[in-house]
C-alpha cells in the first residue's frame, strides 16, 4: 500500500517530526519528516490509541533480510518484512489490538543490510499519539561487531555451534544482543554503532563496501558510514555524550591474516590505530567511563594480550579493560540470546562495580 492510497476518512496520518516521538541511537535527521535510521538498534518510541497500527517507511536495501522489529504494550514482539524498496510504502504492523493507549518501540533489527526512512505512523480515525515518557538520563555507547548488533541472535538451536548455513539474516535482531540487553539491564540509553564485519583498521574485516574494506577507523565518526548505500556523512559528537562506552572490536582483525602474535610491527600499528580512535573519543567524552573488550566468540588469544598492552600504555583510570568469563572460547558462531544474555549480565555487574558515581558525570 502507497501513502497516497491511505483513506483519510478511515485513518490518522502522524509524521515523523512530531515532538511526542522519542528517538534513539544516531539517526540522520536532515530531512526531519523522514529521519533515516542506519544503526542496529536505533528505534523509536511513542504511545499510541487505537487498535490498529501501520508504518509509514523508504527503504534502502543492500543485502540480507531486512526488517523492523517492533515491541507494543512490552509483550507483543515481532518483525515485519520490508518486501519493497526504494519507495514510500506502508506497512501494516497490528490489528485487532484492545482500543486503549499502547505502548510502542520500533526497532533496526540489523546493521547496514539496510537503511530506512522513517515517516511515521497510520493510526484509526480520531487515535493520536502521546510521548512514550521521559528519556533515560543514563546514556551508553557501543562501538562493536556483528554480535554487539545482534547478528544471528535468533537461531537458538545453535547455541555454541557455528552459523546455519545461507541465515541471509533472519536470525538477526539487535534487541537480543549483549550491548543492548546491557543497556536495559542498566535502565540507559545507548547508541549501538555496530557493524558486521568490521575490524578496528581499514584493510582487515569482513566488512567490504565498494570500496573495500572499511574499518572501526573509517566509520567511528560518520552518521552514514556504508557508501554501499550512498553518501557518507560525519556525526554530531555534541549530539549525544555517555557515561559509559562499549569498544568490542578486535574479533575480525584476524582477517585476512592471523598477524597478532606473528607479526611484531603490524601488531603496534593495530594498537597505535586502535588508541588513537580512543584518544580522540575520549576528547569528546572527558568524563566517560571507557570499557575495552572482545566477546565469548572464539579467537585468538593474542588479541586479548594485544588489547591489554593498549589499555595499559593509555594509562587513563577510566579506560579499563573487561574478559568475559568464557571470553574467547565460548562460541564458534554467533553469540545467540542466552549466551548474549550471559555476556550482558557479567558485563552489567562489571559495570555496576563502578558505582553510581559514573552516572553522574
């Protein structure tokens, strides 16, 4: 269904700049009445009347399955399928809901699979939205992989094994994954800029837009980050300062050469570029609380004492490093939602360790 095909007499048309929507995660907002939402977990909240619910959305396709996930009133979870790109589409989302005030988050399921326009909501006649509440005053940021996006989250019968053959990206769902479940447990905000693939230094990684492959290097600063997708854009650091930030890369710089333990020189180049990216975040963040980690995805050791030789040479007490208790050994594949829910709750604890004091900042 077209927009322009929606009867005004039977529905309510609410766009995307209206104040009562609650956004979170780096969202382009150039063109106000169509924010782009780019990274895994960028969602939108907001309370609505009625009981029926329609998306109005452009979607940009580049691989996998994409989809939106979406939470109302807490308990009923679900995607829909965009099936049609490049193009104003509507979606239908819910019908037949009670005719009361529902509570809604829509969510990016997956990383840079995809972007999407979002233009707001088609309610009944007469319903209306109200704002979802206060925002969180706790505010996270994660600078991560394919498993702080969730990747694979979904394919529970996997559990310590490695992928299903040809997923194309239905498992993926971003709610479901650590850095996310993290922030919940936390009652915080978070800015999950995470992509699949991506290593610290360009060059290495499994992330390969046209114009090769891109690392943490290239994207850490951008809003738009995938040319695969058009043109890249730098990000607004004044929009958005946290408490605490998340960095879990180091897991795909093995590709396409193991080098960590092999190759001395490259090594300190690895570790140069890695504390660099930190050095300037923290010039922008200068009271956050940096946590340095790999995951319970299987790799090798070498980049975990590579990791801890960084932090100690930046030699700044609110740059800490974090292991996992299966850190590195865990999984062969993915990290699904219980092993996701076992690295959130040991990295919860870690960071509760600080006190509340980091939150006060």
């Amino acid at each position: 269904m077209n927009l322009e095909n929606i009867d005004r007499k039977r529905y309510e048309f609410i766009e995307a700049d209206n104040y009562k929507y609650q956004y979170m995660g780096r969202i382009d907002f150039q063109n106000p009445k169509a924010p782009t939402m780019i990274y895994a977990g960028s969602n939108i909240r907001v309370k609505f009347s009625g009981t029926s619910l329609k998306i109005v959305i452009k979607n940009y396709h580049n691989h996998y399955e994409n989809a939106i996930g979406y939470i109302i009133d807490k308990d009923i979870e679900g995607k829909v399928v965009i099936q049609e790109h490049n193009k104003v589409i509507v979606i239908n989302i819910a019908e037949g809901l009670e005719n009361k005030i529902h509570d809604l988050i829509l969510y990016k399921r997956s990383d840079s699979a995809h972007y999407f326009d979002f233009y707001g909501l088609v309610l009944d006649k007469d319903c209306y939205i109200e704002s979802y509440g206060e925002k969180k005053e706790r505010r996270i940021e994660c600078f991560g992989d394919s498993v702080s996006a969730g990747e694979v989250a979904e394919a529970i019968d996997y559990v310590g094994k490695v992928d299903p053959e040809g997923h194309e990206g239905v498992y993926s769902n971003s709610w479901y994954s650590y850095s996310m479940m993290t922030a919940r447990n936390l009652d915080a905000e978070i800015n999950n800029n995470a992509q699949g693939g991506i290593a610290v230094m360009d060059g290495s990684g499994y992330f390969v837009p046209s114009k090769g492959y891109l690392g943490l290097e290239s994207t850490y600063d951008k809003l738009k980050y995938n040319p695969e997708l058009g043109e890249c854009n730098e990000w607004d650091f004044s929009k958005y300062t946290p408490h605490v930030v998340i960095m879990a890369l180091g897991q795909n710089d093995s590709h396409p050469n193991n080098y960590i333990d092999e190759d001395k020189e490259k090594r300190e180049v690895w570790k140069s570029k890695y504390a660099e990216i930190i050095k300037d975040l923290r010039s922008k963040y200068e009271n956050a609380l940096f946590i340095v980690i790999t995951t319970i995805l299987c790799h090798s050791k070498g980049w975990d004492d590579a990791l801890d030789e960084m932090v100690q040479s930046l030699n700044d007490e609110k740059i800490v490093r974090f292991k996992f208790k299966r850190n590195g050994t865990g999984t062969p594949g993915h990290i699904r939602i219980p092993e996701a829910e076992e690295m959130a709750d040991e990295l919860t604890s870690f960071i509760k360790s600080f006190g509340e004091d980091i939150w006060k900042a």
